[in-house]
C-alpha cells in the first residue's frame, strides 16, 4: 500500500510539468499564464478508487492563507482547474463547473 502522508497540509505548490503541459496543450492557453498558477492537492476516492485530487489556482487572487485543499472552498473564483490524478499517472483535468444561477426572465 502506498501511503500519500506527505500530500496532507503540503500547502500550494508549483504546476507539476505534466499538469502544466495538460494544461497548455488542451486548452491551448500560453506557458507565461500557466506560469503565475498554482496547484494544490489531497488524497482520496473517486468511483471507489485511490486518487489525489488537485486544484489549479491563481494565488494573485486569494486574500487569505491557503494551506490546504478545502481552504479553496469558500473562494472557488480563483480556482481554474480541478481534476485528479490516479493510479499509473493518469490524469484528468477540466475547468470547475459555475454555480448554476436561474434566471426567472429567461425563457430558457
């Protein structure tokens, strides 16, 4: 069994290559913004598997300390990605879905 002791309170940390590349390369977006990002992440499940969950961030826009994974909670506009990473490196990427807000003028 792997244990992933050191992933809990690690704090932000820099884009690891493969997140970074993930990141440039599917959403076509330049190395100097994906620079100024951070990433953090926790241990945990996903369908009953082990995986690490991360999220993407910009720090420039976080007000308070971020030490760990739930910290981005209540301040979820900073966070640009989330995704996770399983079993052999595999990882998954996409942006935070936005709040669903209903509009009861639309006709929609």
């Amino acid at each position: 069994m792997l244990w992933q002791f050191w992933l809990r309170g690690r704090g932000p940390t820099p884009l690891s290559d493969k997140v970074r590349y993930a990141i440039v390369d599917r959403y076509r977006t330049t190395d100097e913004n994906v620079a100024k990002l951070s990433m953090i992440r926790k241990s945990g499940k996903f369908a009953g598997r082990k995986v690490t969950h991360i999220r993407v961030f910009d720090p420039s826009e976080i007000t308070s300390d971020i030490t760990n994974y739930s910290d981005l909670d209540t301040d979820q506009s900073s966070v640009r990605y989330v995704g996770r990473i399983e079993k052999g490196g595999y990882l998954y990427l996409d942006r935070p879905m936005k709040e669903y807000r209903h509009n009861p003028d639309s006709s929609i």
